[in-house]
C-alpha cells in the first residue's frame, strides 16, 4: 500500500510540474495557464509541500 500511495503522488506532481513548465514558457499557443502563472506556481508550491507532508506521515508516522 505504500508503495502505491507514492507512485499516485510521484505521478501527481509530475503531472504539476508540466503543468507549470507550460504555463511558465510559450511552448504551446494559446495555452490555459499562460494567463494564471501566479495561480499556478503557488499551487505547485503548496501541493509539493502536501505531498511532503504527506510521505514524511507515511513514512513514520510518529513525526507529525
């Protein structure tokens, strides 16, 4: 079960990431995110902090 719970969350952010790599270049035209980097970086952000928090629970969960 661990291990599935991290290959969702690694697939997750991966899935972020490209999402903020197009929003933060001109890669695609007429992109979604081009017009919300601000909106899209502070999520990366704050779900990268999520998911940190949520392996370092998963991991050993006397820590948090």
């Amino acid at each position: 079960m661990k291990k599935i719970t991290l290959i969702v969350l690694a697939i997750i952010w991966i899935a972020l990431l490209v999402i903020l790599i197009m929003a933060l270049t001109d890669f695609f035209q007429d992109n979604v995110f081009q017009n919300h980097k601000l909106v899209v970086g502070f999520g990366f952000i704050a779900t990268t902090g999520f998911i940190r928090m949520a392996i370092k629970k998963r991991m050993n969960p006397s820590t948090i």
